[in-house]
C-alpha cells in the first residue's frame, strides 16, 4: 500500500507544536488503523534467549564490548527454556512470541538451539513465531522456515544518512541484504528503528519513506531509553507529544504495516501510551524487553480495548499473517486448551522473560576505544578532592 503522504506532507507535519494540530493528525492516522485494521490487534512478546557480549558498537547498546556500561549476561537459552517462556507470553495474551539473541550471527550450536525452540513453540502453544537472530543467508531463513518460523525481526534502526552515526561495524547494506534474504526464503518481515538517537526530523521522514520501499508487514517503533555508559547515553527521554506525532506519520507513510512500540514506551510516555495507540498503533511488545522492565499484561490489554479494540487472537490479526498451529502450520496435534484460555493479569503468575532476575551483570575489565572515535555518555562523574589527589 503506497503512502498516504508525500515527503513534503510529512516534513509539514513533522514541524506541528500545537496541540490540537497533533491531536487532529492523531484522528487521521486513527481513520487509517481501523480502515485496514478494523478491532484487530496483534500482541508480541519477547525472550532475551542469548544476552551480553556483543562484538559490535552500536551506540545505543549497553551489551556492545565498546560500552562502558555493566555487560547485561544471559548464556544462550536450552529450547525447552525457549518454550517456558512463550508458554508464559501466551497466558499473558500475547498473539506472538519473538526469539531475540544479541550479535549479528550466532554459531552453529546457538542456532540450533533456536531451532529446536522455535519447534517446541510451534507444537506446544498457538502462538505465532519470530525471531530475531541478527544477520543471516538465505539458507539459514529457509531452516527457520521449516521449524516453524514464520516472521524474522531485523531493524534497520534509523535513516541510512544518519546510519554511520549508529553503527560503523554493522552496514547499512549488510541490513537490507538480511532482509532480502528473509523475504526470498517465503518468510515475514519485521523491520524498524528507534527514534531519538540524535537524528533530524527530515531524517525521521527518510526513514519512514526507506522503510515503505521494504515493505514490511510489521515495523516496531522504538524510543531510546538512554543507557549510561553508551554513546547516546546522555540523551534526554523524548517528548510525548513528539512521540504520539511520529507514530502518527510513519502510520500515514507506512499504512499497510502492523505498527507496535517497543523498547522505552514506558520510559518516554508514561500516561500517553493510550494516545500512541490511537495514532496508529496494533499492538506493544507486552512484558519485559530485552534488558528492562515493561508492563503489566493486563494494563497493555486495557490500552486497546477501552478504545474498542480486541485483543482476543483471530483468525487473521488484521493482516492475514500465516496461520498459527490452530490452522495446522505443522504436522501434528494441536494442543486442545493452552494458557490463553485463562489469561494472566500479573507478570509474577506466569515464568514470563524477566530481566531483573534472570540477567547478571558483569563489568567488564578493558573496554577498548569506539571505531568511530566517539566516547561514552551518561557516566556517573565522581568528583574527587583535590587535597586526596595530591596526598
């Protein structure tokens, strides 16, 4: 579906500061949701399967070797761990559940294990799979597509003028690559960015239009939850208002796309999360994200449906992705009842991913120079007497 706006249109919109000139904008970006989506939504949830560690420097990341930040930890998942916690995200009511390891490609055994996760999902709950693995062939998709797979997560982050400001060990085009790979294997794409990570609002509008020529079907909208010790990591949260603008607009420049927020939603909104729904959203990655706190299941639920919308899985979700189990995605039964059946209000009623307790982090003894020379923000800085300098 081509975009509703033109870049000039978008730049306009991108300029508004009035109140009641974003509200209106959110009502049109609302008309446009429920125009393709009608009451559907479509929740995801996650699992930090592999955390830390990380050989790349992009400056948002506190698990990059080139952060000064405390490593955040957590040893590649078993599958049957993998299934524990979409077990969990399932009873939370969540629509889709996402593998995440951090890096830009695992080992042999790491994705195996992936695998092996993704087919215990696949037989033992109705949830919809993804993953989110880093860079990958073509083969590798295809092996993901056969256990059960059936959407791949690889953002792209921010504009591609403002890209070299992200990362100088990850390309741009190495992105893009992985996400023609994913698409010529027959799988899904999910594909977005976080705002705030320093880059203009004509570059917000570059990303918008770069990401309608991908074409996703999903595209997560992150908000940077600066991390000390990062090289954004003294950047001020973003203004809610901003936020609830921007999502309107990428909804009219990307209308055909399920549209959720993830990372930082809490942080940077707090009480206009529901405003950000109405602007164009389908769901929110419920429960936890990769290293911080989320919300709780019955809170994400409430968003949506005191605005009319249903969070009950559907046939289709409003974009008619592949079907889950329910449709015979893979060989075998079906599991006749499943958590879904009896949702959980709470995080602590079910074992879903929680990274307060299940990451351990370690600092780390050298931390080597940034490639693109930058430092690290958001430090501490300890002021020291001078008198104890000199003794």
């Amino acid at each position: 579906m081509p975009p509703l706006i033109t870049r000039e249109e978008a730049l306009a919109l991108g300029e508004l500061e009035d109140h009641q000139e974003i509200e209106a904008l959110i009502d049109r970006a609302w008309q446009v949701r429920v125009e393709r989506f009608d009451d559907s939504t479509d929740m995801c949830s996650l699992v930090n399967a592999k955390s830390g560690g990380c050989a790349e420097d992009c400056g948002f990341c506190a698990q990059s070797k080139y952060a000064e930040a405390d490593t955040p930890m957590h040893a590649m998942m078993s599958a049957d761990q993998i299934l524990e916690h979409a077990k969990a995200a399932e009873a939370a009511g969540a629509h889709r559940f996402c593998m995440v390891t951090q890096g830009q490609g695992l080992s042999k055994r790491d994705f195996q294990k992936i695998v092996d996760g993704a087919k215990l999902v696949a037989e033992h709950t109705n949830l919809k799979r993804c993953a989110s693995i880093g860079h990958m062939s073509v083969d590798r998709a295809k092996a993901l597509k056969d256990a059960g797979i059936q959407r791949v997560h690889h953002n792209v982050e921010t504009a591609e003028s403002y890209y070299p400001e992200v990362s100088s060990t990850v390309r741009y085009e190495g992105r893009i690559r992985t996400i023609d790979a994913v698409r010529e294997a027959g799988l899904e794409t999910c594909v977005g960015g976080i705002l705030n990570l320093g880059e203009s609002r004509e570059q917000r509008v570059e990303m918008a239009f770069e990401l309608a020529t991908v074409d996703p079907t999903s595209v997560p909208i992150n908000l940077l939850n600066p991390r000390p010790g990062t090289k954004f990591g003294d950047r001020d949260m973003m203004d809610p208002w901003e936020v609830v603008k921007w999502v309107a607009i990428f909804r009219m420049i990307i209308p055909g796309a399920l549209f959720r927020l993830c990372g930082g939603r809490n942080e940077n909104l707090g009480d206009f999360q529901k405003m950000a729904v109405r602007a164009g959203l389908n769901g929110v990655m419920m429960g936890n994200f990769l290293t911080t706190l989320g919300s709780e299941p019955e809170d994400d639920r409430a968003m949506f449906e005191e605005l009319g919308l249903n969070t009950a899985r559907q046939d289709d979700n409003g974009a008619n992705p592949r079907p889950d189990n329910r449709a015979g995605w893979l060989d075998g039964a079906t599991p006749a009842q499943t958590p879904v059946d009896r949702l959980i209000d709470r995080q602590d009623e079910a074992p879903m991913w929680d990274p307060a307790t299940q990451l351990r982090h370690k600092k780390k003894e050298s931390v080597p120079p940034r490639p693109d020379g930058a430092p690290n923000r958001g430090l501490e800085i300890v002021q020291v007497d001078p008198r104890q300098e000199a003794a």
